[in-house]
C-alpha cells in the first residue's frame, strides 16, 4: 500500500500457568441497614429533609468519600463543609496555605466557611462537624434546612420543591452550574440510589416519583448568567458553563481536524500548576503552548481557548498533539486530591462525553489520558515529559463517569501470559511520595517531605517484595540503580485502568512486562487487577527485539518534496523495545500514521500501520509489522 496525500490546496514464549485467583463475594449480603444508612435517616428526620434530598446532596458534594480539608475550600466530611476561614488555611489541619492562589481572598466569603455556621445552627463543635459522621450529616441537613426555610418559609416533604436550597447549597455562582448540580440531586430521587461509601457502608434510596426542577426557584438566588459569547462559540454541552476565549498563535496550528482526515482519537487531560486566571493569561501570551479547554477548580466553569478543529501544543509530542484535545484543569498536581474537586470529576466527566461522542473516540486508558501518560516524541523527550494529573487523579472514578468503567468487582489475576487491568480501590490504596520543593510551584515545600495519600498508581519494584528497589528507568536516571517514590517520578508506577502481561507471581505478588523490564507489584489475592480479555497481545515478531516508538508519522520518503517531513524513528533508550519472550497490550487495532503541513493544509497518511501499546506508565507505539499479535 503506498502513502496517500491528501491537500485542501492539492485537492511467544513458554509459560507456566498459574491458577486464577479472585475475590469471593459474600455469600449472603445482609439485609440490615447500615450505620451509615441510620445517620442519614437520623439527620433528614430531624430537620425535616427528604432523605432523598440529604443523600443526593452529599452524592453530589463528595461521592459518599469522607473529605478531610477537601480541596480550595476545605470541604469536611459527607457534606462538604467548608472550612477556608484565615485560620484554617494558615495553620488549620486541612494542609491548605493561605499562599496558594485565590485562597487569601477566598476566605472572605461566608459560603466557604458553611461548618462555622452549621456550627452555629445544630450547637454541636466544629471539630465534631469535621471528624463525627452523625454530626457532619446533621449539619449538612442543618444548612439545607435554614435554605429552604429562607427561601420558602418552611419545609417540605416534595423534593422538587427542594430545588433552590439544594443551588444554594452547592454555592455555585453560575446558574448553568448551579442547575446542573440541583438536577443531579432530583435526577436520583426518581431513580433511586444504591452506592457503597468510601468505608463500604451502603446507603440506598428507593426509587419514586419523578422531582422536576423548578426554575423559579433558581431565580430567587442570585446567580450569574455567562455573557453574550465572543463571535466564536465554545464548543461545549449545553449544560456547562463555558466560554471562548482565543488562545496566542503561537501555542495553536490551524487545521480543519476531522474533516481534512486527521483522526481525534485521544483526550488528554493536565494540570495548570497554577490558577485558572493564570493559565488562561499564560495561554493568551507569547508561549509555544496552549489547550483547548482550561477547567476551574471550584465550579467547573470551563474556558475554551482553541476550536476543536485547530491543533494545541499541549504536551510536548506533535503526534499526540496532532489527535488529541487538551484540557487543562487548575491545581497542583502535588496536591491533587486538594484540587480535584468532586465538580471537577462531574463537569470533566460531561466534556469528554460530549468529545468522545462528537469525535468517536476509543473509550480506554489508552485514548483517555493524562501528560503523564504521553511519551516522547523522541528519545532526547523521553525524561522531560511532564507528570501531570500524577498519581491522585481518580481513574477509576472517572472512567465510570464517562461510561467505560473496568472495574467491574471481579479482581484477580489469571496464569502467566494473560492479561489484567490494575484497578486498586483508590480510597483505601494509601501511597507514600516524596514531594520535593521542585515539584510544589507553590512555594510551599521547602524541604523533600513523604506524603501519604490515596492514589490511583501502584509502585512498580524490581523483585517480589516491598524491600526490592524500585524499577530503573536508565533515561531517567542514568546514574541510578533503581527508580524513586519522587511524586514526579513516572517511571515507577502504573496506573488504574491502564493493561499488562502477567510475567509471573510470587505470592502476593504479580510480575509484568512493563518497561522492557519484568517489573513486580504487590497484589495480595490480586486485589489490584482484573483478569482483562478481548484484547490484543502484541509480541515481537520474531528473535529480534521489535522496536518502539514514540510517534506515528508517516515515512519522510512518504511525504512530497519540499513539505518537511517529521521524523520517524524509534525510541533507543535503555529497555526500549520489545524483547523476544515479552509481551505488552494493545486494545485498538493499529491505525495508519499520518502527519499535517499546516502551511499547505496538507495530510499525509503513511502505508505503516501502528498498534498502540502499554509500555510502562506511558504508551508507546509499534509498527505492526514487526509484531505478532493475538487474542487475549
């Protein structure tokens, strides 16, 4: 097959199997409430709220996860409440500094201190309404009690009627916002809701009738609506809050993507390292970087600053920039479980469908990604790529959000040559990293502290033990003997729902081909993984090691004279390549490589074909002919 031009100008080895080992459900669930259950009934009796209400409130505010000093605003427990008074976020046991941008004024606002004033509704302690979860859901319902009673004059038992004080709780300023998170709270009063906390109390709601939101009621709230839109409207669902603000040439390439034949087959999501005012002036300036979208913390406002259609110079590889969209989110990826706020996950959640949906993108780690996940396009790019949403980012949340869950309950690990998805529970995989001052833009870290936190990452080790050292990534650290606990250090983990070859298993431990190295991880009657079919193990195609990549462009002799053709080379770092005997995953069939002249607004697509691979914690990709691959 030879390379098609197209111009809008122009026109195995042996293994030994292993026995499948999984986790065994109950064998009888039992029928009593919970204790958890008994403290939302306990909490909606007292202030005459619909239990339907109270639990959907505290759905929507925390995803049934017990917030310790949650995010900008300091969100406590179930409910949320805040806590970003001075004192707090100076010396307070959330963590937070009054450094960190926005904070300082934030305080000043009474809707982010609300566990001062259920303090002052219920009687009971603050630190009570931080740490006790009766009396945190007692305080939430305390608060949604005096809006409703504001606004209303009283209490009701029709949850639609409910609709401004659940707005009003959520203090979102936006009414697109603040809709949205009203309609999430009703949507489940008709539905019903069974969910495990983050402890594994279930808490259900039976499903009734219908709650309508009513507008007027959101009209008695002071709210914002955007303003008329620029000329060029933002690209958006219409339920979020988001406008269009053009980003500098500089970070941007006009194209016509899909249209002129460029796939959009990836999302990849980032860190600002900074706030969201920020990042948008940075985007606006004379840099050589950009994104498309840029998503506040607090609301998940969202501003679009390149068109779909043009390419952003998000992540320091052209041909992931070349197919993706970007979206940057504001925070610190240090800090992330601060920063990814539960709006955050919901309204990030919305986008990538409405993408994904518009562009046909493959619902999998591998085309729903995060910087960290992108390599190098190039050997000399390999140890600089950014580490960004790191290792706090909720994978498994997420990918149940946007419709692709993988973790279906059913952990394990199956014999040696089959394949599993890590899936640890992210509440309860506790991770210590070290964070450095030159991983902490804010100043804040001033000497290498080790912060415990739940992760979506496991570490990577080079035996079958917590002792062994870390897997060595020779590029990046070509003095060193083994890889770091660094927060930055990329090398040494995987992440939730990313899929390797199991390589072998000692004990509680499964070894897997990652990096061109047999890497360990500690999987304890593999609670981690799941045992992965339906798709395709790839395997050097014969003695020699198969070479990786990190680009899919066309070869230059593909390309017409004159155009400047990228390179395609493969990557020659340490360990990069797939050794005979190894074996890595791909779950999408290769595609053709392909490259973009903006200058002629030309396409070239290449006659190689390319499979997508998990190589370590970053994809890499494979010339299909030098591969063999099968079914898992």
């Amino acid at each position: 097959m030879t390379a098609t031009v197209v111009s809008t100008a122009l026109a195995a080895g042996a293994f030994t199997l292993l026995p499948v080992t999984a986790q065994a459900a109950p064998a009888v669930a039992s029928t009593r409430p919970s204790a958890t259950q008994a403290d939302f009934a306990a909490a909606a009796a007292a202030y005459r709220v619909p239990l339907a209400v109270l639990v959907g409130v505290a759905r929507q505010e925390s995803n049934l996860q017990s917030h310790t000093g949650y995010s900008d605003n300091a969100g406590w427990g179930f409910m949320n409440l805040t806590d970003a008074t001075p004192q707090m976020l100076q010396a307070g046991p959330s963590g937070l500094s009054a450094d960190r941008s926005g904070l300082t004024s934030a305080a000043k606002h009474p809707e982010l201190h609300t566990l001062l004033t259920a303090a002052a509704l219920t009687g009971i302690p603050a630190d009570r309404l931080r740490h006790d979860r009766a009396d945190n859901l007692r305080g939430g319902a305390a608060l949604l009690a005096s809006y409703q009673k504001q606004l209303t004059g009283g209490t009701s038992a029709d949850p639609s009627d409910w609709t401004g004080a659940i707005a009003e709780y959520s203090h979102l300023t936006d009414r697109k916002a603040a809709a949205s998170f009203a309609s999430g709270v009703l949507a489940s009063v008709g539905s019903g809701l069974r969910q495990r906390t983050s402890d594994g109390q279930l808490v259900t709601v039976p499903a009734g009738r219908a709650a309508e939101l009513v507008p007027a009621q959101l009209d008695q709230l002071k709210l914002t609506r955007a303003a008329a839109g620029p000329s060029t409207p933002a690209e958006c669902p219409k339920s979020l809050d988001c406008q269009f603000v053009q980003a500098s040439s500089t970070g941007v390439q006009v194209s016509n993507r899909p249209a002129n034949g460029i796939r959009i087959d990836q999302i990849v999501l980032h860190t600002t390292e900074g706030s969201y005012d920020s990042a948008i002036t940075t985007f606006q300036g004379p840099n050589a970087a950009a994104a498309h979208y840029v998503m506040r913390s607090a609301d998940g406002a969202v501003t679009q600053m390149v068109s779909d259609k043009d390419v952003a110079f998000g992540d320091n590889n052209y041909d992931s920039n070349l197919h993706a969209i970007q979206i940057e989110h504001e925070g610190f990826s240090a800090f992330g479980a601060d920063w990814y706020t539960d709006v955050t996950y919901q309204q990030t959640a919305k986008l990538v469908k409405y993408l994904v949906k518009r562009y046909d993108i493959p619902l999998d780690r591998q085309h729903i990604l995060a910087h960290d996940n992108v390599p190098g396009g190039k050997t000399a790019d390999l140890a600089g790529q950014h580490w960004d949403m790191g290792n706090q980012w909720d994978w498994t949340r997420f990918m149940k959000l946007i419709g692709a869950p993988f973790d279906d309950g059913t952990s394990g690990v199956g014999p040696v040559g089959s394949v599993v998805t890590i899936a640890p529970t992210f509440k309860k995989n506790l991770q210590t990293f070290t964070v450095c001052p030159s991983d902490d833009p804010t100043g804040g870290t001033t000497v290498c502290t080790p912060e415990t936190v739940p992760a979506s990452s496991l570490f990577v080790h080079q035996g079958p033990s917590a002792d062994s050292p870390l897997i060595l990534d020779a590029n990046l650290h070509p003095t060193g003997t083994s890889g770091t606990d660094d927060v930055s250090d990329w090398s040494t983990t995987v992440q939730a729902g990313q899929q390797f070859v199991v390589a072998d298993q000692q004990g509680d431990w499964t070894a897997i081909w990652f990096d061109g190295q047999e890497g360990w991880i500690d999987n304890p009657q593999g609670k981690n993984t799941i045992p992965t079919t339906g798709v395709q193990i790839i395997r050097a195609a014969g003695a020699a090691t198969a070479p990786v990549y990190g680009t899919a462009f066309p070869d230059p002799a593909e390309v017409p004279t004159g155009w400047g053709p990228d390179p395609q080379n493969p990557l020659t770092a340490p360990n990069y390549g797939i050794p005979a005997g190894q074996a890595y995953v791909a779950d999408q069939p290769p595609v053709h490589g392909q490259d973009f002249f903006p200058s002629r607004q030309g396409v070239v697509n290449g006659a190689k074909s390319y499979y997508t691979v998990q190589f370590n914690h970053r994809y890499v990709y494979v010339n299909a002919a030098d591969v063999t691959a099968t079914a898992a």
